[in-house]
C-alpha cells in the first residue's frame, strides 16, 4: 500500500489525462511503489498506520538525567514505565515507575531523573504513524516525474536471458523533493543524513 492512492495520482493537477482502466491502473501503481521506494529510501524510516494496541519496548537510557529519550511513538501512548535490573538474565526483575510525565517531544520526564545506562521497558503505540500530507506531495511528484520520464524516453527496458525485465528510471529527486523529505527526517529522527 503507497502513501497515495492512484485516485489522487489520476486527478488534477497531476496525471488526469491517464487512461481508467486494468492495464492503466496497473501501471500508475507501478510508478507510485516506484516513488514511494524513493521516498522510503531518503527518509530511512517507513510509514505506517498506528497499531491499534501498545507493545512493550526495552529503551536504554544513554545520556542520564531527568529525560528519557524515546523511539519514535504515537503521542501520549505511554501508558507503563518499568526499569529493568539484570536485563537478558536470569535475574532480571522489573519495578514499575510511576513518577514519569510524557513531554510533547515524545521524551519522559522525571524529576527523579532517568540513571545512564540502565533499561527501562515502555509500553507504548510505536511506530512514526501514517505519511503526512507533505510526503505524500512528494511522492506523487515522483510519480509524475517518472511517469512523463518514460513518456520523455529518460526510461529504459533491461533485457535479461528471459528477454524483456523491468523498467528502470532516473531516480533522481529535485531539490524541492529532497528538501521536504530531509525535513521530515529530521523532525522525526533529528537527523538529515545518517
């Protein structure tokens, strides 16, 4: 499933003058999983809908102090803290925390503070949640690039030993395109580059 719908793809202002039909259809959803590869391999990170139920997440803390950094989670979906001693042994046991605040950061506050290096086990919905709206702009203007790319000839067929293969195209990104996708990379992940 790509962030964007061949409906959108189809309307206005990009490719309406696409054909409906099976093989038209087929070919659009072609280009939008080619886009949302692009996509996908510039932001280093993947989409996708909430789960609808919290899992249980082992989370060092690194840097000590009263925050915990956390990995990317839905908001306010923290429901436990439990700091782990003896993790991944025999002896491992847990003690629920109770005096933590979620910030609007995604990071847990404690006046307590968090101690460098031990484990702590969240509970939370994690995952980054659905494209936002800016993402999926880009992928559809990938798509429209590679589209007209092959109407220009920018395209070519690869011929293996059972002939004809798939269709490869410039995976190029205009400055625009990279510029929308690195800020969301970093708004997520704090990083432009890894």
């Amino acid at each position: 499933m790509t962030y964007a719908a061949i409906s959108k793809l189809r309307a206005a202002p990009y490719l309406k003058q696409v054909a409906v039909g099976a093989t038209p259809d087929a070919d659009l959803q072609a280009v939008l999983d080619r886009a949302e590869e692009i996509v996908n391999d510039a932001l280093g990170f993947v989409f996708a809908a909430w789960a609808l139920a919290a899992t249980t997440r082992d989370v060092e803390c690194r840097h000590g102090g009263r925050w915990l950094e956390l990995p990317y989670h839905k908001a306010a979906s923290v429901t436990a803290v439990k700091a782990i001693s003896g993790r991944g042994t025999t002896d491992e046991s847990t003690e629920t925390i109770t005096d933590w605040l979620e910030e609007s950061d995604g990071r847990l506050y404690a006046d307590a503070g968090h101690s460098s290096t031990t484990w702590y086990r969240v509970t939370a919905i994690w995952g980054y949640g659905p494209a936002p709206a800016n993402i999926i702009e880009a992928e559809l203007e990938i798509a429209v690039n590679i589209w007209m790319g092959g109407d220009a000839g920018n395209s070519q067929n690869t011929v293996g030993v059972d002939g004809q293969g798939a269709r490869s195209f410039n995976r190029a990104l205009t400055w625009a395109q990279r510029s929308i996708i690195d800020g969301v990379r970093a708004r997520y992940l704090g990083v432009v580059h890894a």
